[in-house]
C-alpha cells in the first residue's frame, strides 16, 4: 500500500469578496470564485446519478477530471429554499465540513475521492455551497453496475469489506447507498458523497443504520439475487472482527 503523507493533501484558504475557499495546493495552483460555477470551466457537463441531492458536473483541469457539486437541500424545506444555509460559522459551513472529513480520510488512505475545492457565497446570514472533489476515473456507481448485471459473489463481499475498513476506523456515512458506492475499473470500491458524513466512536448502533440504509437502496431498485446480501455482510463482519481502539489513528 502506498503512503499516503506522499500525496497529502496541502490545504489553503483563498478568500473574494464575500467568497471563501479552501483548495488543495497539491492539485490547483490557485482558486478562486470562478471556480465554483459550471461555466467557469472550459469543459463541463452534468452528470446523472452521482453526488446525492446535489447537482454534479462534470469539469476538466489540469488535475484531470473532477466532480463539481453544489448543495442543494431536500425534503420540505427544500421546496421553498433550494440550496441557502444559515451561517453558523466558517467550521460549520457543509462543504468545508466534507472538504476537511475527506482529507482525513485520504490521510488514512480510505477510497475516497480526493477533495480538490470548497467554496462558499454569504448572502445575508445565509451561504451558498459548492465542492469539487477528482473523479474516479472509469468508474460507474453500484446501481449502475446491478442495472447491467456483472455483480458476482466476490464483488459483493468485497462491497461489504470496504464498507468495514470505514466503520472499523469510526467513519459515519450520512447517506449510504447504492448511488454513493463506486466501483473503478479494477472492480476496487470507493464511496463518495460524505455531505454530513462524521468520525464517531464506533458503535453497533450507527454502524448497523448505515447497512440498512444501503439495503433499502437496494430493494428500491428491485432488491439483489438470492444469496447476494448474506455475501455482503460476510465480508462485512470477517472485516470487523478484532476491531477495536488500536484501529482508530
């Protein structure tokens, strides 16, 4: 396995009028308000199924390919206000608080993306949101793997050993489920969209919400081939057990 301190991310605050930014030095030069809106770059398009409620583009760079997204609230609230959030301080602003989870999770050499960007707009006691993280190249989500078949025993069991390498460490996704679970072209297994995700004191309780929250994705696309499920949790728990302090860095 690699070190991941070689390619650390190296975070810097930019900040334009009522604009603020953190961005990875490593992968931009420079940041800057531009950067936050779809047309500010040279090549962009909306991608489908990716990037949870939020509305994802797809945007190109000198790093590559990276996903744009701007954060959008959803349920009732989000009739009425679509992507403004109260400001209740810079350490408490979404896309800063995803921004600083992934680089702690690249440093401990999760499968994540890695976070290129964050910025945000105050208007009045609210702020507008955006993050741009690299895009894992040739990579589709679980739910477009399932929709074309291709999902046999050792993938599945290697879904529930990735989901385990998270949870022995204390991470908590907010939102798991079938379109926030990547497979690359190598059949590795990557999560993304940590939106409100967390480091918590490893608990059965929170642990066992996330895997049924990802089963109910899952019957929501017409559920799994017999079998599939139990393969999942097995790599899950062979993964969990031992688990304890030491695996916390």
């Amino acid at each position: 396995m690699s070190n991941a301190s070689d390619n650390a991310v190296e975070v810097r605050r930019a900040q334009s009028g009522r604009t603020v930014i953190l961005f990875d030095a490593r992968s931009l030069p420079q940041a800057g308000p531009d950067q936050l809106d779809p047309e500010g770059w040279p090549q962009s398009q909306a991608l489908r199924g990716r990037g949870g409620r939020g509305t994802a583009v797809l945007v190109r760079g000198e790093f590559g390919e990276g996903v744009l997204r701007h954060y959008r609230r959803g349920g009732l609230v989000g009739r009425f206000i679509t992507d403004r959030y109260l400001f209740l301080g810079e350490s408490r602003v979404r896309c800063v608080r995803e921004f600083r989870l992934l680089v702690e999770l690249q440093r401990r050499d999760l499968p994540v993306p890695r976070p290129l960007l964050a910025g945000w707009r105050r208007f009045g006691p609210f702020y507008r949101a955006d993050l741009l993280t690299l895009r894992i190249p040739d990579s589709e989500t679980l739910a477009e793997r399932m929709a074309r078949g291709g999902m046999g025993e050792c993938l599945w069991r290697s879904v529930g050993t990735t989901i385990a390498r998270f949870h022995r460490q204390g991470v908590y996704h907010a939102d798991l489920n079938a379109h926030n679970v990547l497979l690359d072209a190598d059949d590795a297994i990557w999560l993304i969209d940590f939106d409100r995700g967390a480091l918590r004191v490893p608990s059965l309780e929170w642990q066992r919400g996330n895997l049924r929250r990802l089963r109910r994705s899952l019957d929501k696309l017409g559920g799994v081939e017999e079998g599939a499920w139990e393969t999942l949790l097995s790599g899950y728990e062979a993964a969990m057990v031992g688990a304890g302090p030491e695996d916390i860095p």
